[in-house]
C-alpha cells in the first residue's frame, strides 16, 4: 500500500529474494530503508521479546523486517533518525 514511512531491515536475512523484493518496494515507493546487523537485535527493537526482573531482554524473537507507519511525538531520539536518514 505504501503507507510505510520507514523500512527496517535485517542485514543477516538469508532469503535473498525476501531482501530484493523490500529493497525493490521501497526504492518504488519512495520509502526510507535502515538496515540493522541482526534479526535478534531488530526483533527486539520492536518489542518481540520478554524483559526480565533487571530489565534485560529474553526469548527475543527473530525479526526480518519491520515497517514503521506513524513516527509518533516529535523527540530527540526522532530527531537523530531523521538526520541519519537525510545523510544515507
């Protein structure tokens, strides 16, 4: 549909038809593409894993790739992406 407003995508996927046809969607429909190093550390950053009684994330699930839709309230940390994705 092209609603996605960023792209993330794990650089360890190995299906490498999976990883053409995002990278292809994505340069079609003008949508920004991050890539991270490990499917563990994208399936954590969206929230597919359980945090144990000091904070630290068990059973993460594996995650290839991830859609972000709505960026949600401005912030520091939003700021930093969006500088990151204007100098890739």
């Amino acid at each position: 549909k092209g609603e996605a407003q960023l792209v993330v995508l794990a650089q360890d996927c190995d299906n490498g038809d999976y990883v053409k046809l995002v990278e292809g969607l994505c340069k079609e429909k003008s949508i920004s593409l991050l890539r991270v190093p490990k499917n563990t550390q994208l399936g954590e950053m969206v929230g597919l894993c359980k945090i144990d009684a000091e904070g630290n994330p068990t059973k993460v699930v594996k995650c290839s790739c991830a859609g972000v839709r709505d960026y949600g309230e401005e912030s520091e940390g939003l700021a930093f992406l969006m500088e990151h994705l204007k100098s890739a």
